[in-house]
C-alpha cells in the first residue's frame, strides 16, 4: 500500500508538469499569415478589369522580362481589344479624336494584326468624312442664302430708283443732314437688347446711303467690333449694293459704345 506522503510527491509532479506545458504553448508565438504580393501578371490583369489601359500598356514592360513570349502576346492581344471597345465607345459618342487614339494604341500594340483594327479604322473614317461632308453643305448653303440676299438687294435698290424720278427731299433717321459729325449710341451692345441693336444699326444704314457718310465704330471689344461691322455692311448692302461704304475703327473697353458717321470730306 503507497504510503500517504509519496502520493503527494506525485500529485506535486503532476502539477508542475502541467504547468510547465502550458507556459511553453503560451511563450510559442501564433504565426502571422503572409500575403503574397501580386505576379506581374495578375497585376496586368487587375488593370484591365478596372479600365485603367494606360498602366496595363506599362505593365507590359515587366511582362517582358518575364521571358514567356505566349503570355506576353496574350497580354498584348487582350490590351489591344481593350482599347478597340474604349475606341468604339468613343466613336458612338462622337469623340473622334479619343477614337483615333485608342485605334493607335491597339494598332501599336499588334502591329503584324490589322485585321483587328480594321473595322474601326472604317468606321473613324466614314465618320470623318461625314463631317467633312456636312461641313460642306453648310458653307454651300450659306454661299447660297449670301448669293440670293445679294440678288434681292440689287433688285430691291434698282425698283427703288425706278419707282420715282421726281426729285424728293430726303429725311434723316438719326443724324442732322446738316452737321459734318454726328454720333450714335450703341448702349445697346452692353444690355445685350438685339432688338433695339437691329432696328439701330436699319437707321443708321440708311442715313449712310442717303448722305453718304463714313462711319467710325467705337466698342469695347474686338468680338463687338466685327460683330457691329458684319450687321451695318449688310444692311448698306441690302439697300444698296453698288454703295462703297467707308469703316474705320477703335476698340475702347472704358467707353459707351458708339458711332461717329462724318460727311466724306471731313
């Protein structure tokens, strides 16, 4: 029969070799998962599914060193239609320049495959000349509409010196016959009033022809300036389009807007 105090001594073992084995597990430290960073490849390929071309294209560069020649070409053909789609979606919104580029980039990357970027190539290229076209058919349309107007007016001023050719004393619009200078506010050109700035510019044109006068154009702006100019030459002509009518000009920001119509002599 064990004798009492061995148990004890025993027991007292027990313990501290439990003990012990427990201090061990908790001194030992949890491995720290490591992340592996992305290959060149898979880096590739997170670009391309997030749109960005232009840092997959520089991605290229490291797929290069990696020496497999049928991953790069595969690289370059996915890029290369990658930049088709973003090409034809900038045609559809008629974005030809961004257009043209993506087709440069696609062809640069698989230069020895025309075949892929043929029919964009087409595509730019009908709708470029469809805006040449259009482009076109404005300019002859208005030569046309410029083309009648001038018809109208010379057959406008010729019925009116047949109409009656019995002397009739003339009335001015806006200026005194008599002075050798008068001047014509163009406030309106600041209120941006179009209506008032027409029906101005009809009355001035026909004292100019009626008294033959010179007109200086005081605005504050060049855009003011040929915007006035273009108005008052095409009224002088549409009353009369033999008459030589005489513009100088000054561009005067602080100013009131203005005309100064002088007889010929002054």
């Amino acid at each position: 029969m064990t004798s009492f105090p061995l148990r004890c001594v025993a027991l007292a073992m027990l313990a501290l070799l439990t003990v012990g084995c427990q201090s061990r597990e908790a001194a030992d430290p949890t491995p720290v998962a490591v992340v592996a960073a992305p290959t060149p490849q898979e880096q590739f390929d997170d670009y391309l599914a997030e749109g960005l071309l232009a840092e997959a294209e520089t991605q290229l560069a490291t797929l290069q060193e990696s020496g497999d020649p049928a991953a790069l070409l595969q690289a370059q053909r996915q890029l290369s239609e990658a930049y088709l789609q973003e090409g034809q979606k900038a045609l559809e919104g008629g974005d030809l320049d961004k257009a043209a580029k993506s087709l440069a980039h696609a062809r640069t990357l698989m230069p020895k495959a025309p075949a892929l970027t043929t029919g964009l190539d087409g595509a730019i290229g009908k709708a470029r000349e469809a805006e040449r076209s259009a482009v076109e058919q404005a300019q002859a349309a208005r030569q046309e509409q410029l083309r009648l107007l001038r018809q109208a007016a010379e057959a406008q001023a010729a019925a009116s010196r047949a109409a009656d050719d019995a002397p009739v004393q003339a009335s001015a619009e806006l200026i005194d016959p008599t002075a050798k200078r008068s001047e014509i506010s163009l406030a309106m050109l600041d209120s941006r009033d179009e209506v008032a700035l027409f029906e101005r510019l009809d009355a001035v044109a026909a004292d100019v022809v009626t008294f033959d006068r010179t007109v200086h154009i005081q605005v504050r702006s060049a855009e003011d300036l040929r915007r006035v100019s273009a108005l008052l030459e095409a009224r002088v002509m549409k009353r009369d389009p033999t008459y030589k009518l005489t513009l100088s000009h000054a561009v005067k920001p602080v100013q009131v807007p203005r005309l100064v119509l002088r007889m010929r002599d002054q």
